[in-house]
C-alpha cells in the first residue's frame, strides 16, 4: 500500500516516524526511534561485537548522531531486557544525552553496575531511572502512551512494549519466545498480547532471529536434567559452563545442578561476577554465599568438587575463558581431562573466527569441548521458532509488521512466512540501518534514511575509533608497512637522494634489494617531479603515499601501509 502527503495533510497533521539506528541488519545494536513532531523515545540501546576485521576495537555502538542533532526532542528510553545487544550502549548513550530510562528493577541493576566503572562513573548519580513493569499501570512520556507486557526470553523479566501513538498502537516486541514452563518466571501473557490485537494493532514490530528454526521453541525449563546428566557424567573432573553474562535463567539451572552434585560455584570474568551479584541482590539467585567459591581461593579446592561459571562464550579476546585457553589465566588453571560446556545462543554474526580459536586452544591443552550439541539440548535459544513467531503474528493481526532482531536473510524470510499466513507484501517493512517507516492516516511508507556510520569503541579509554583507524589497523595486520624517511634541512630543503626506507611485515629486505632499489629510484624522481608543483610539505607527504603505494601493487599486488615522514637535519 502506497501513501502520498499532500501539502494540506501536511499543514493538518505530522507523520509517526520509526528510524531503525540498529537491530536489522547484524542482530546487535538494537535500538529505535519513535519520533512525532518535535518528540522522540528510545527502544533499546544495545552493542554490536567486533569481528575479525576490527583490530582493537572492543565494541561497535550505534551512530548517536541523529539523537544528539535533535536532543532537544529526547523524551525518554525505554529498554525491553538485560541482554548486552539491548543495553550495552547506554552508557555511551547517557554520556551525550541525559535522557530518563524507564527499565525493570534487573536491568537497572545492570546498567547501574556498568556506570561504577571508572569511565562512567560522573554519570552514576545523575542518571534519572524508573520503573516499568508488566504490573504497573501506563507510563505517558510526551504523545506517547507505554505499558509492559510479559514476554520470555532467556533474561528474566524480559518485557514487550504496547506503546499508544497519536497514529494508533504499536507492538514492540524485541527477542521473545513462547515458553509455558520458564525457569524463573511466569509464561508469556498471551492473553494480553491477544487484547491488543483485538483492540486493533497499527504496527508489530517482531523478533525474527529464529524464523528459520521450524516447529516451536522448546521451554527453558527442558535443560534442568541437562547440566545434572553433564556433571553427572563429569564425575571428579574440572568443569567449566560458559554462557551469556545476563543469561540469569541459565545460571539458575547451572547453579542448582551444581549443588544437587555437592559441588560449589565459581563465577570467573567481570561480566559474569557483575551481573550475578545484582541478580543475587535482587533476589533472582536465591543462594547461600556457602555455595560460592572466590576465583582467587578455587585452586585450594578439589577441582572436582567446583562448577565454573565462566565468561567468554562468543571467544571474546581477553576474556576470562580466553585466557584460560591460552594458559595464561592469573588465578585458574585448565586440568587436561577438563570439561568445557559452551551453551549460549548462536554466535552473532562475525564471531566464529574467535570461538573456533578458544575452542581448538581449549583442545590442544587437554580438554573436552562439548559445543556441537547446542541444538541438542544443551541450549535452548531465547528466540522464538517459526511457530511461535506466526503464533504472535496471527494473535496480534496488526495492519503493518516489521521484523527486527534479525539478519537481512532472516527479515527476508520471516516476510515469506508472513506471505504464507496471506499477508500481502506491501504490509511489511524490512529495514536496514538508518531506514525509516512514516506512518500517517493510517497508511504508512518507507520514509527518509539516515546516513549512519558505525561507532567503534575502546572500552578501556571510552573513545570512538576512526574508520580509518581500523583500516590502517587492518592493512598493518595483512600487508604490513612501508615508511619512508626523507631528510630535509631547517630551511625546509628537501634532500630525496638521501631517503631512508623501513618495512615490516612486507617483503624481507635482504631478499627483495632489487625492489627496494627500484622503489628508492622511483621515490626520488617522483618526489622530485612532485616538488615542481609544490613545495607545501603537507601535500607533497599525500600525493607521495599514493604514488608509492599505486608504485608497491603494480611491482607486488600488495598495499602496504605507507607513511613519509621528513626528517629535520
């Protein structure tokens, strides 16, 4: 269905606008934009993982710009669950805008753990909280009307939106399944999801990470013989469960088949020792401080006798298990007929590479990883299966549908079950990066797209990283490096016959001298013939690394990264 504003709609009435600045295209970085007139909510603010081609780089966040071009329209955020890829950004977020977040008393707790550390910590007592439950009547913010309704997912107390626009009611609904026996809380409030569809719903926008997984997701509660049968079999061997920092469900499971075997937890990484104490504040863990072992005191223990919980299930560089596996683990040390369970949802996308290293490294030194049997009962996936997502679609009959938490392939497919259950393809938008969908007199249209960027972080400093840092990152690491040293003297006469050349990581030297004799002569006329245009040092130093690196690929079909730098003599 098409929609064309003439101007006296314009003059009448402004467009609801959802801008997607993350969650479509990678899983990660879920957040979006509900804009009317001259005021803007927030869903989620969650990080991306870096890949291997991001050397250095610690995490990828959404681009703000657009939020901080039009700060003065920020109402609020309002956050769905506790998960990294839904909360991760928001200190980085509330360190440019302070905006009231409206969360459950978990992720609070989450976020306010996050702020403690040293680069947020000016911002710990300023950030203005409130709490939304599925309990708790409707919050207004500005045109817009927000209730919590009960959803489940693999983080207690996970909430889907119903949020009332000036254009009508739209569902959010971010990671969910369909679960009648979860593990720590109540099932999903199916009836309610239901009331709204009968009411009429404008908009659904839904998870689809699981669209292609057929049949319906199993229960979280069908893993609780799972970990008692795997440490069971462990007999008096060292075991090591690896998972989700907020994946408090499965602690739950891990930790009670942990005492059903007499042994005692150790939590290892700060991500997993963070998050467990605010869940054990909070009263989701319910477990005596005796069940627990401090990482520094468990080598005085019988291994045999402990269950560690251990961060590091996407093979994150520097992570506690990546440590581990690397024998180089201050405080832990990995026996050789250890046991090393992976159980984590699917790795989101660009982390292979880094899981399939912890796990051979985790090999080499002796033990037995069991990964493979994820889809066998040794995870069960917070995201919902074909079943459950045509099982919402179908209760919640809404007039227009977008699907989020996803790929592009997942979005693509969950648009062909939808077609399946007849609806026409004009009713569902799939969005990338910085898309927008306009929603006006009840018809909507794919509105103006941003031009976003992606952000990349160092966590340990809080700085954004440039583009084009991570490219010459990435051309140091694959092509290596070419400098070249041209003396010039006080005056700012440059003596190109007397260059100096360094390399590293291209070509051995000692083995490449006619290459490097032929790139001396080259650099010498080149320079020579570049000084006859300008003398300004500046452009001379740019024109001369293109020409020497257009020189290097037609001599190698190589690039290395070439930096001239002069020489005061």
């Amino acid at each position: 269905m098409s929609f064309f504003y003439s101007e006296k709609d314009k003059s009448k009435k402004s467009p609801l606008k959802l801008i997607m600045l993350g969650g479509t295209e990678t899983v990660t970085k879920n957040l979006t934009i509900y804009e009317y007139r001259d005021e803007i909510i927030i869903v989620d603010c969650g990080v991306g993982m870096p890949d291997s081609e991001m050397p250095g780089v610690d995490l990828v966040i959404p681009d703000f710009s657009y939020l901080l071009q039009n700060s003065h329209k920020v109402k609020a955020l309002f956050v769905t669950h506790g998960h990294e890829d839904h909360i991760g950004a928001i200190p980085y977020l509330l360190q440019q805008l302070n905006v009231p977040v409206y969360a459950n008393k978990l992720v609070q707790g989450f976020i306010q753990e996050k702020l403690k550390e040293k680069n947020f910590k000016n911002l710990a007592d300023s950030v203005r909280f409130n709490l939304i439950t599925p309990e708790m009547p409707e919050v207004q913010v500005a045109s817009f009307k927000v209730s919590a309704f009960r959803i489940n997912h693999s983080v207690p107390s996970s909430m889907g939106f119903a949020i009332r626009t000036p254009e009508g009611l739209i569902l959010h609904m971010a990671d969910y399944r369909i679960d009648w026996t979860p593990v720590m809380d109540e099932p999903i409030d199916l009836g309610r999801i239901a009331a709204y569809g009968n009411e009429g719903v404008l908009c659904l926008l839904s998870d689809c990470l699981g669209v292609t997984t057929e049949g319906y997701s199993k229960s979280e509660s069908t893993l609780n013989d799972t970990f008692f049968d795997l440490f069971e079999d462990a007999g008096q061997r060292q075991v090591f469960v690896t998972t989700i920092s907020s994946n408090i469900s499965r602690m739950y499971q891990i930790i009670t088949s942990a005492i059903r075997h007499g042994r005692r937890v150790v939590l290892s990484g700060r991500s997993i020792e963070q998050n467990v104490g605010v869940a054990r504040r909070l009263g989701f863990l319910p477990f005596d401080e005796g069940v627990f072992v401090p990482e520094q005191d468990a080598s005085g223990y019988p291994q045999g006798d402990l269950v560690y919980i251990i961060a590091g299930c996407y093979g994150q560089q520097g992570s506690s298990l990546d440590r581990l596996s690397r024998i180089e683990h201050q405080a832990l040390r990995l026996e050789k007929d250890a046991l090393v369970i992976f159980s984590a949802d699917p790795n989101p996308p660009g982390v292979d590479i880094d899981v399939e290293k912890v796990m051979s490294n985790l090999t080499i030194a002796g033990a037995e990883v069991i990964y493979g049997k994820i889809q066998q009962n040794l995870h069960v996936s917070g995201h919902g299966a074909r079943g459950d997502l045509m099982t919402i679609a179908a209760v919640v009959k809404p007039k227009y549908f977008v699907p989020i938490g996803g790929t592009i392939t997942k979005m693509r497919v969950y648009t062909n079950m939808l077609e399946d259950l007849r609806v026409s393809r004009d009713r569902i938008f799939e969005c990338r990066e910085g898309e927008s969908i306009e929603f006006l007199g009840g018809s909507a249209r794919k509105g103006q797209a941003l031009e976003v960027k992606p952000v990349f972080i160092d966590a340990k400093r809080t700085d954004e990283i440039s583009p084009v840092v991570i490219r010459d990152r990435e051309t140091l690491s694959t092509e290596g490096v070419f400098v070249v040293v041209i003396p010039t003297s006080k005056g700012g006469d440059i003596y190109s016959d007397k260059l100096e050349i360094v390399t590293r990581g291209f070509v051995y030297v000692k083995g490449s001298q006619e290459l490097m004799d032929k790139s001396r002569k080259f650099i010498i006329k080149d320079t020579g013939k570049n000084l006859s245009k300008s003398k300004d040092w500046n452009t001379l130093k740019r024109r001369l690394e293109n020409d020497i690196e257009k020189f290097l690929y037609q001599e190698t079909a190589r690039r290395p990264l070439v930096i001239v730098h002069s020489l005061v003599v």
